[in-house]
C-alpha cells in the first residue's frame, strides 16, 4: 500500500489535516489533469499539453508535501520534548512545510482558471469541483499554519507569515469563484451572478 493511503496508525506522520487536505489537492488536480487529456483529444494545442503536464507536477509534488509534512512537523514536536534551543527553527520548518502544501493547492487553483476555458459540458464540472476542493484544501492547510503562528517567537516572521497567509486565503477562494462562475456561464449562457 503506498505511504499516502495510510492513515490508520497513530504512528503515521501522514495523519495530520495539512497531509489530508494536500492529498485531497492532489487527487483533484489529477482530475484536472484528466479533464484537460480528455479535452486535447478534441481539440489539442501546445499549451494544453504545458497545462496538463502542469497538473501532473503539482499532483506528484502535493503527494511529497504532505509526507514532507509530516516529518517536519515530528521533528518539531521532538524538538519541544527535548526543550532544544532549535525549537524557534523546527517550528519556521514546521509553518513553511503548511505554507508549500498551500501554495501548491492554489497554484492548481490557477491552473483551473485557464483549464475553465478549453473546457465545455459536463467535464467542465470537473474542473469546477476540482477548483472547490483545492479551495477547500488551502483553506485546511492555513488552519495549522494559525495554530504553528501562535508559538513564534519572532513577531516580524509572525507577520510576514499571517499576511501570506491571508493573500494565499484571498487568492485561493476568489479564483475559484472565477472558476465556477466561467463554468456556469459556459454551461448556461443566460447565467447570470446573482447580486450581492
């Protein structure tokens, strides 16, 4: 059974929300990846080929994310029973391990933003609900990240990081809202927004 599907011993690093939700990225970007195969057979072009080899690196790289981890997050908790003086360091592994996971997902995000244009019909809501869940898995991923901030000692990394933190939150939800407003606009053209 491959390392990523075991979350049934409590001695798996791969247990944590940070591992799930990247692996839930992953999958959903293979999806995407899935989708653009099935519209380069109709239609096919040079940067769909680029995208869906995009797809696949973000896909494989989510997967060694959330290993990573959970191995940087054990080597953190260590340090803290170990009362080391490379606490403070473990723990900026331990934020920037989160941070690379999210980053990650909402660059499949963005991939979703273009892949929305080559697609049409029903594989389209592929795209769509791949955008959602990565959205989703951002969102997850920064909730550990929260909780790392909170034992930083160094107020200036504390907020560089709280302010990526938001962007990437910000970015990752308003381009999936692109997404699944170019879906449903493509789907049914007389969609309208609906006001605020």
């Amino acid at each position: 059974m491959p390392s990523w599907l075991r979350f049934n011993t409590s001695e798996d690093p791969l247990t944590g929300i940070v591992a799930a939700a990247a692996l839930s990225a992953s999958l959903a970007v293979r999806v995407l990846q899935s989708v653009l195969e099935v519209a380069a057979r109709k239609h096919d072009s040079p940067r769909l080929r680029e995208l869906i080899g995009a797809a696949g690196g973000d896909a494989e790289r989510l997967v060694k994310l959330a290993e990573e981890d959970g191995a940087t997050y054990a080597a953190y908790m260590q340090a803290r029973r170990e009362r080391s003086p490379e606490v403070q360091a473990a723990l900026r592994l331990a934020i920037d391990s989160p941070l690379n996971a999210a980053r990650a997902a909402a660059g499949g995000i963005d991939l979703c933003v273009e892949a929305a244009g080559f697609t049409r019909g029903a594989i389209a809501a592929d795209v769509a609900g791949a955008a959602a869940l990565l959205a989703g898995a951002v969102r997850a991923i920064l909730c550990t990240v929260d909780a790392n901030l909170r034992a930083v000692e160094d107020e200036a990394l504390a907020g560089a990081v709280a302010a990526e933190r938001r962007l990437l939150e910000e970015h990752a939800t308003g381009q999936a809202g692109k997404v699944l407003t170019a879906v449903k606009k493509a789907s049914n053209p007389d969609w309208s927004v609906p006001p605020a």
